[in-house]
C-alpha cells in the first residue's frame, strides 16, 4: 500500500508508477477517506514495454521515480484482480 501525503486522486484512475526502473500500469484505489493506495494491474509486466514508451514520450528519459498519467489506449488493455 502507497500513501500519497497531500494528494487526493480519483477513485480508480488509472496511472503509470515508475519505481526502480519499472514502469507499472496501475491504479489509484481509495481505501479510506483521504487514504488512497496504488493497484498494479494483474498483467503489468505484459504491458511495461508500452507503459515505458508512455512515459518516455511525455518526459523524455526516465530519471526518477514517479507517477505519470496512463494513456487511454493503454488504460483499457490493463487487466484488475
């Protein structure tokens, strides 16, 4: 579960989590008021190559850890447990 201080997200949008290297379609999930955590999609690692290009075409070189919006097309491939 991820904490996102100071951040209030929608209820299952759908996002692109840059962690070590790795690019994670996942969503935000709202756990409690004002708590939200991060929902990896079942099949991420099928879609990483696609969520790499993502975010490289909107920042360029991936050089840190982040949260990137996930394009629609690439929205509606990902699978939720």
């Amino acid at each position: 579960m991820t904490i996102i201080p100071g951040v209030i997200p929608e209820d299952n949008l759908p996002v692109i989590v840059v962690d070590k290297g790795r690019c994670i379609v996942a969503r935000y999930r709202q756990l409690l008021p004002y708590e939200y955590g991060i929902e990896r999609a079942a099949n991420w690692r099928a879609l990483q190559a696609d969520a790499r290009a993502a975010v490289e075409a909107q920042v360029g070189a991936i050089t840190e850890d982040g949260h990137f919006p996930c394009p629609p097309e690439l929205a509606v491939r990902a699978v939720w447990a």
